[in-house]
C-alpha cells in the first residue's frame, strides 16, 4: 500500500511540476519571444512565424504540428514513452492560447526580450525534462532518428533544426537581426535547462554511485529497462562491519532523474551519490555525446 501510495504522489509531483513548468514556457512565448518577432526554435518557432504571417493560435498549431508524431512515436517507441510527452505538449498549447489575451507583452529593448524569453523558455523546459516530460516535436523526431542513424546524437538533429528555422525566420520576418535574437533566446535557454535539470557543472557524463540491499533488482533495472550499463564494486560498511555491493553506473545527465526514481521504486532507503564526470569514454558515449 505504502508502495503505491509513494508512486502515485510522485506521479501526482511530475505533473504538477510539468503544468509550472508549460505556465513559465508559456509566458516566455507570450510575453517576450512572439511578441518581438523572435522565433525560439522548434515548432514553437515554427508557429510563432506562422503566428505572424496568418494570425494563427501559436499553442494550437504547435499541438497539431504534434499530432502525426505522437502516432510515429507510439509505433517506433510504445505509447507509455509518449504519455508524458502529449501531457506536456498539450499543456504548453492551452497555457499560451489561454495567457496570449490575458498577459501584457514586452516591447521595449529587443536584446532584453530574447535574454529573459530564454530564460524562461529554459526554466520551463527545465522544469518539464526533470520530471521526464517533453514538449514534443523535434525532441521525439530527434529521439527516432538517433535509433535508427545512432553515429547523429539527438543534440545535433535538435541543433540542426533550430538552424532551420533560424533560417526561416530571417525570411519571414526580413530581417537578420530577428533571427540573431533568436539565435540569443536559444543559446539562453539551453544554458538555464542544463541548469534546472543537471546542475550548474559542464561535464559530459554523471557517475551514480548506489548502495542497496536489493543491487541485484536495481541492476536488473538499469541494465534492462534504463539501458545503462553497471559495474558491482565490492564495499564494506566503517562502522558496522557489514560487507556491501556498490552499483556504479556512468549515465548522461538527462538520466538522471530517471534512474534515480527508478531505484527508489524498489528501495526507497538507497543510498545515491550523483557527482560530475568530466569526461566518458567508451561505449554509449563516444563521439555521440549529447
């Protein structure tokens, strides 16, 4: 009971934490990035330009720009990787079509809108990865493709979109200096989602280091459903005497959160130790490093 109890208040806390999270996206899009002509990338961008030139709701049509990839999501990955996903998405879009008539705008200098809409573009976004949730669109094209193309990371699909419409937005709004400022919000933002969602630190990897009685379902966890490889190092407890197995475990940041909450559904009383990893070679992150 105690065990279903902590589950479903933990499922309770990730949507909570995503919907503050699709509230602050939405206010960035609002209030400085839509209404200064900046496009922040993604489909978000998309429909920003498509806002401009026709009038069209910004949070519809990024919801219905994801709807034919939530279908390619749920054949390539199964539709529980993508519940998370379409709540997200779908509470990006009513937040900015709800707040769009209500929010005052900025229209003052433009470099101070593409600073403070990356910010909270980024604290949005931040908030939603940490509690595994996405906005969709490129996050699940990116996340396809890598499967089948694994030598492109998902970084530089999600990188080489974002130039796309930086490109696009040079065009639509006849100007170089909107798509710089885009250019800025997303720089921005990338930098406070690193923040919110892995720490203030630029190493390429974390290192977990997990101390359980249960280190044989825990790494059966890992290894099978989170698809990290684990190493079992042989401890002994100062104090007590008592002879202990050290799940160690190198993983990308954005795993974190996953993992940990994985461990905790079988022992809630792990000891977890997450530190930097400056740098990880070998397999899983060679060359291919998000």
């Amino acid at each position: 009971m105690s065990l279903k109890f902590d589950t479903a208040k933990t499922a309770v806390l990730d949507y909570l934490i995503i919907a503050a999270g699709a509230v602050i996206y939405a206010v960035s899009v609002v209030v400085f990035t839509s209404a200064n002509n900046i496009a922040p990338g993604g489909f978000t961008g998309i429909a920003t330009m498509l806002n401009y030139m026709f009038s069209l709701p910004i949070g519809l049509f990024i919801f219905l720009m994801n709807l034919p990839l939530f279908f390619w999501g749920a054949k390539e990955s199964g539709i529980a990787f993508l519940i998370k996903t379409i709540v997200g998405t779908l509470l990006v879009s009513i937040a900015i079509d709800v707040l769009n008539p209500i929010l005052p705008v900025y229209k003052g200098d433009t470099m101070l809108a593409s600073i403070f809409g990356g910010v909270l573009n980024g604290a949005g976004l931040g908030l939603i990865f940490y509690r595994g949730g996405s906005t969709g669109g490129t996050d699940i094209i990116a996340l396809i493709l890598h499967k089948y193309f694994p030598f492109i990371s998902t970084g530089k699909i999600i990188m080489l979109s974002d130039v796309v419409v930086l490109a696009a937005a040079y065009f639509v709004y006849n100007s170089l200096e909107s798509a710089l400022y885009a250019g800025i919000a997303i720089f921005v933002s990338i930098r406070v989602i690193d923040a919110i969602s892995y720490g203030t630190s630029r190493g390429n990897g974390k290192l977990m280091f997990i101390i359980t009685n249960k280190y044989d379902e825990v790494s059966t966890i890992i290894l099978n459903n989170l698809k990290r490889g684990v190493t079992l190092l042989d401890g002994e407890g100062a104090y007590s005497g008592e002879k202990k197995r050290v799940i160690m475990c190198a993983v990308r940041p954005q795993q974190v959160f996953k993992i940990t909450n994985g461990i905790k559904k079988i022992d809630k009383n792990a000891f977890i130790i997450v530190t930097t990893a400056g740098a990880i070679q070998g397999s899983g992150f060679a060359k291919d490093t998000v």
